[in-house]
C-alpha cells in the first residue's frame, strides 16, 4: 500500500493547510493519508497522554495518524510536493495543471508518484481554499470542544467572527502597529454598517493588546477563555508557556476552539495572510463570493527587518 505522511511542526494553521494538501495528492495518486503530530514540539506537553496531537483534538474518517497504524513506516526521505504556487485565479485550470499523470513535470520537487512511501515535512500551500474546503471537511474537532463552542456561543449564530494576529514575532514599529489597528477598524466598521442583523463580536487574538483596543473601539465582545503570551511572543512556540503552568495541550485546544468559533459565525473578517482561519473558513462556509468573508492586508515588515526592531507594545 502507497502513503504519504504529513508531519509539519508549526502553527496549528500552517499544520492543517499543510496537512489538507497532503491528503489532496492522496486522493490524487490513490495513497493512504497519514498524518504525524506525534510530540509536536509546538503543543505537546512532555510526559502528556497527549503526545499524539490529531487525536487529542481532531478525528476524521479518511485521514490517520501514524499512532494507529500497525505495518511499518519507512520512507525513504522528505520532500515537497509542490515547489511551483498556483494562484488562485488559475483553479479552473489548477487540476488539468496537477493531475498524477504530469505531476513528475509540473513543479515537482524530488516526486515520482509512484515512489511507495512519501513524508511531507515543508510547508505546501498552492491550491485556493475553494480547492480543498471539502477536504478541510474532512477533519472534525473532536466532541468535548464542539460542547465548549456550544456553550461559548450559546445566544445564537449573529456574530461577526474576527481574527487580529498580532504575536507571532511581528514586532511592530509604533506607526506600523497604528496602522493595523486602523486597518481592521475600518473593515469591522464596513461590515457593520451593511449587517442586515444586530450583530455580537467574537474576537480570536493572540494579544491582550489587541483585546484592549477591540474594548475600547467596539465595547463588549465574547472571547474564548485562554493562555496569552507576552506581547510580541509566537503563541504556539514551547517557550512561550514555559515557568507559566500552562501546559501546550492546554494551548492546542484552546487553539482549535478559536478555530470552530469562528466558523459558527455569520461573518468572517480575518487577515489576508494567515493560515490560522483556513479551517473555519472551510467548515463554516465563508467566501467572498458568499458575502461572508472579508479579508484584511495589514502591514508587515521583511523578517530581518522586524528581527532589528524593538517592541513597542
């Protein structure tokens, strides 16, 4: 039997678009999809029971991890499945440009399709989200955090659903900072103004600075109940729980619930370049074709860049 195994360490976003593709060229050369987050340094705790990230917080009836398999997995080397990006306006050619027979001659990085066993440990990101959101379908969160979505947005489904990345090492100069803030106001404002219901907020942020400014802009919003980092800190990096007492499964799940709150909301406002809300994109429907989902380019500088520039926050 042919597989390929997806076994990205990074953010949980990064982790399941990647994932999402690897099932894609499954589906596409007739493997099965495997999928290893085993002690993912980024959300498993040491000594957890836990240590198997996808079945602690996700399930799915076409994709299993490694944990659950018997024969023995032994690719040979990792590779990326796609070194070429695809941009979105060419998805009504994408899959003429991607099937099997000519993968080995579009963009292939190191790929024969018919090589057994395939590990995928890079970052792949080159089909539209319309391309893959019934694959995203394909992962469901598991019961105990569905409860938890249920009961955090018990009082009905008019929300508008709204992502601020604000961590993730972006350390903004003062006016660059200004600037995102003032971006994401202008978007809730226009959204706001054409709802055709009274609309509730739900913020998913990784900043306590970026929930005062939401308070003091929009008055009172509804929010998961979760770990933040220092300002400026990458949420889901291991030192960031570190001497806190929060543990990484705490973070994971507190991760995945953000992502299905944000899916049960009416509207989607997020930012344009982030993997972080592809998944509630995908299960909650959102497109801006649908009218539902409005994107935000925010400022970003070069990563060497933001590496010389002190915090502000």
């Amino acid at each position: 039997m042919k597989f390929a195994i997806a076994a990205r360490s990074s953010g949980l976003g990064d982790m399941l678009n990647q994932l999402v593709h690897v099932r894609w060229f499954c589906k596409e050369t007739s493997r099965k999809c495997l999928v290893d987050w085993v002690g993912n340094k980024y959300f498993a705790s040491t000594g957890s029971s836990h240590a198997d990230v996808f079945q602690y917080v996700f399930e799915s009836d076409t994709i299993t991890s490694v944990s659950e398999v018997q024969y023995e997995l032994d690719p040979s080397s990792s590779y990326t499945i796609i070194k070429k990006a695809v941009d979105s306006d060419m998805l009504p050619v994408v899959r003429e440009l991607l099937e099997p027979s000519i993968l080995e001659n579009y963009a292939v990085a190191g790929i024969d399709p018919s090589q057994e066993n395939i590990r995928v440990v890079k970052p792949v990101k080159f089909l539209p989200i319309d391309a893959v959101r019934s694959i995203y379908k394909e992962i469901r969160p598991r019961k105990y955090i569905v409860d938890q979505v249920d009961e955090l947005l018990a009082e009905g489904n008019d929300y508008i659903g709204i992502h601020i990345r604000h961590g993730n090492g972006e350390l903004y100069d003062h006016s660059s900072e200004l600037e995102l803030l003032e971006s994401y106001k202008a978007g809730i404002e226009k959204v706001v103004a054409c709802a055709e219901f009274e609309p509730k907020y739900f913020l998913a942020t990784d900043s306590e600075l970026v929930e005062r400014w939401f308070s003091e802009e929009f008055g009172h919003f509804y929010k998961s109940s979760k770990y933040m980092p220092e300002s400026g800190r990458t949420l889901h990096h291991a030192d960031s729980t570190r001497g806190t007492g929060i543990s990484r499964d705490q973070v994971l799940v507190e991760t995945v619930v953000d992502m299905l709150a944000l899916s049960r909301c009416r509207t989607l406002i997020c930012d344009s370049w982030s993997s972080f809300t592809l998944a509630s994109q995908a299960w909650g429907d959102f497109s801006v074709a649908n009218g539902n989902l409005h994107t935000i380019s925010v400022p970003r500088k070069p990563r060497t860049a933001r590496l010389k520039t002190p915090s502000t926050v």
